[in-house]
C-alpha cells in the first residue's frame, strides 16, 4: 500500500520534531559541558569495559 506524499512529510516532520525535544531533554540532564557522542563512548566503555575501536563503533552502531 503506498502512502500519499503529505502523509510521509507529516511524519517525518513529527519524527523530528519528537528527536529533538528528546535530545533537548536528555541534554538538559547532563551537567558535565560533554558532548552527547562522548558520552555515548564512555557509557559503552562504561558497561562493556575495554574494547577495540571495532567493537566499540559497532556498540555504536557506527
């Protein structure tokens, strides 16, 4: 079933809008100056321990 144009760029629209207020409260936590990417390094470093670069981009799904 196709989805009409508008209805795809409404919910894009939304799906956006949703990522930032959830960045904007997620950073509005964090205390420390930190990038949110460096934070998301050192919780994987946190919880996995030491790893390679490898291992660690793809808990990063990077």
């Amino acid at each position: 079933m196709a989805v009409q144009t508008a209805t795809a760029e409404e919910l894009v629209e939304e799906v956006f809008l949703f990522g930032r207020a959830l960045r904007h409260i997620l950073g509005g936590a964090d205390t420390s100056g930190l990038p949110p990417a460096l934070l998301g390094v050192l919780h994987v470093l946190a919880t996995v321990g030491q790893c390679r670069q490898m291992e660690l981009a793809s808990h990063l799904c990077v």
